[in-house]
C-alpha cells in the first residue's frame, strides 16, 4: 500500500508541479509573444501549485522533482517578494482638478467655451469634438499647454 500512495504522489506530483514548473517557465519567455506573456500573469497561482508538488514530490521520494519545484517556487516567490513586502505608500493630499468640455464641432461661441476653461481652475482641461477652427482657437486663447 505503501508503494501505491508513493506512485501516486509521485504522478500527481508530476502533474500539478509538472504544469506550474511550465507555465513559470513561459512567464519569462514573454517575448516570444503576447499568447506566452499570458503565462506570467499566474506566479501566485504556481507558488500554491508547486507548494503542493513539493510535498507531493517529497512523499513520493523523488528528489529530482522536489529540487526542480523548488526551483521553480523560488523563481515565483522572487518576481512576487517585491509585491508582498512593499510597504504601502502614503496617501497623497495633493488634488488634481480636471475639466472636461465637448465643444461641439458646429458650436459658434468659442469666446464662451474659451472663458469657461480660463476660468474653471483645473489642473488639466479634456476637449472632445475638436476640429481644425476649435484647435486654432483654443491654441490661440489658452494659458495650457495644448496637446492635440
């Protein structure tokens, strides 16, 4: 009985492990394409994965296996470490103020619309439906910097 519960270990140890110890493998291969980049969006997935391998490994007696997935687990846990002993930033009490006006591309009264962003004290103004003429004239009667 002994020697099924091992050769279980060790084939579940094999899968489990044997898939995590893959798809951490492709993780670093992101380069080859966006379809294998996808493999490094699951590093806590694999740690869970390969925790569980290892000791199915260690109880299925094959130390190639536990010395392969405890590779692979310390590859994880190093992309992860950052993530999970940074300390929390302080909150900021800087406030941004943003403007947002859809200028409407047939709208005559630019002096109105030009006022009205002069005047609305934001930090950074969004304008939507913005033509050649609108550009001309908000570049024209602006104190920002204008980025189209």
């Amino acid at each position: 009985m002994a020697a099924r519960v091992r050769g279980r270990a060790f084939v579940y140890s094999l899968l489990l492990g044997g898939g995590a110890l893959a798809g951490t493998l492709l993780g670093f291969c992101g380069r080859l394409g966006w379809v294998v980049d996808l493999f490094s969006h699951f590093r806590a997935q694999y740690v869970g994965l390969l925790g569980v391998a290892v000791v199915l490994a260690v109880l299925g007696r094959s130390r190639g296996l536990v010395a392969a997935f405890v590779a692979a687990l310390l590859a994880n846990v190093a992309v992860l470490a950052p993530f999970w002993i940074a300390r929390r930033a302080e909150p900021s009490t800087a406030r941004v103020r943003v403007g947002y006006v859809n200028v409407l591309t047939s709208n005559r009264n630019e002096g109105a619309v030009a006022s009205w962003i002069e005047s609305s004290g934001a930090d950074v103004v969004l304008a939507v439906e913005v033509n050649e003429r609108w550009e001309r004239r908000l570049v024209q009667s602006s104190s920002y910097d204008v980025t189209f």
